[in-house]
C-alpha cells in the first residue's frame, strides 16, 4: 500500500504569488498615514491659534501703551474689537482679553491701578483682577519699572480640536504681554 503524502504545494505558490502584495502593504500603511497627516493638521491648527492669542495679547497692550495721559472707554472698546480682528479666520468671540494697568512702587510691590475685559463684544471692568490688590508681574518687569506703571495685556482661549480624532480635549491658551507707557505718565482711564 502506497503512503499518500499531503501535498502543500498550494503553500509554496502562495509564497512565491507576488500579485497583490503593494495593495496588502498599502492597506497596512494607510492607517498609519492617516493618523500622521490629521495629527499633523491638528498641530499645526494649534501652533496658529496659539500664536494668534499671543498676537492679541500684544496688540492690545502696544495700543493701550501708546495712549498719552488717558484713554477712554470707547477708545479701549476700538482697540479690543480692532485686536479681536488677528483671530481670523478663526472665531474671535470667545477670546478673553484683560488689559490691567499695574503700578510699580520704588521697593518692587505692585498694584492694580485699573483694569477691563472684553469677550463676545461685552466690554467690562469685571475682570480676574480687583483694583488695590498686587499682580504678579516677571522679576525682570519689576526691575525695569520701578516707580512706574506697566500696561499687563492677557488673552486667553480655548482651542476646540477640530474632529476630536488625534485628541479630543480642549486646550486652554494664554498670553501675556507687558509694556511701559510710551510717553512716560501713567495712563489713567475714564
């Protein structure tokens, strides 16, 4: 009786089979591409936001500091909506934007002389700072100011990921920006 032996000759033409094989890899590659690519957008969508808060925050305190003597509110209202204009294309309502004037004395304390938001087109003096108390400004801002005022410009936003598919929480950005008044004088506000 003669031994029958299992022929695996189909599994040797599979590996020798070469049609197909871009279409397998392209298949295992693409996912990997995809993930790249969106990630790739998402950062960069994050990068510009970022650098467009940074953009306000010193805009709005250039302006402020370039006043001489005092500015009024509807003048600080022009300047927040005309820096409200560097977020576009993106949705400049829900920028925060604080504009704190800061009193140096000669021994490095500091105090809030006055200060404004404004975010969604509602302009107010009901801010995350209170007149009379201290702010806490960079030492090497301290040191240059002693006996003068700083204008503190703040803008703040939260960056919504586009698809949520790279990450999907939001990311909170903030900006500082500081000035001296151009002229010299303190800058009051009416």
């Amino acid at each position: 009786m003669s031994k029958v032996r299992p022929s695996f000759e189909w599994l040797k033409r599979i590996c020798r089979a070469e049609h197909g094989v871009a279409a397998v890899e392209f298949a295992l590659i693409l996912p990997i591409m995809l993930f790249t690519y969106l990630g790739t957008l998402e950062a960069s969508t994050l990068i510009t936001v970022d650098r467009k808060v940074q953009s306000v925050a010193g805009a709005i305190g250039d302006l402020v500091a370039r006043v001489d003597g005092s500015i009024s509110a509807s003048q600080l209202q022009d300047f927040f909506q005309a820096a409200s204009g560097i977020m576009t294309p993106y949705d400049s309502s829900d920028v925060l934007q604080v504009v704190t004037a800061v009193w140096v004395d000669s021994d490095g304390e500091t105090e809030v002389i006055w200060t404004r938001q404004y975010q969604s087109g509602a302009y107010t003096d009901d801010t995350p700072h209170n007149q009379g108390e201290a702010f806490t400004l960079p030492e090497a801002m301290i040191d240059i100011a002693r006996g003068n005022m700083v204008i503190a410009a703040e803008a703040s936003y939260t960056y919504t990921p586009l698809k949520g598919i790279i990450f999907n929480a939001p990311v909170n950005l903030y900006r500082a920006s500081y000035f001296m008044p151009r002229f010299g004088d303190p800058i009051a506000i009416n």
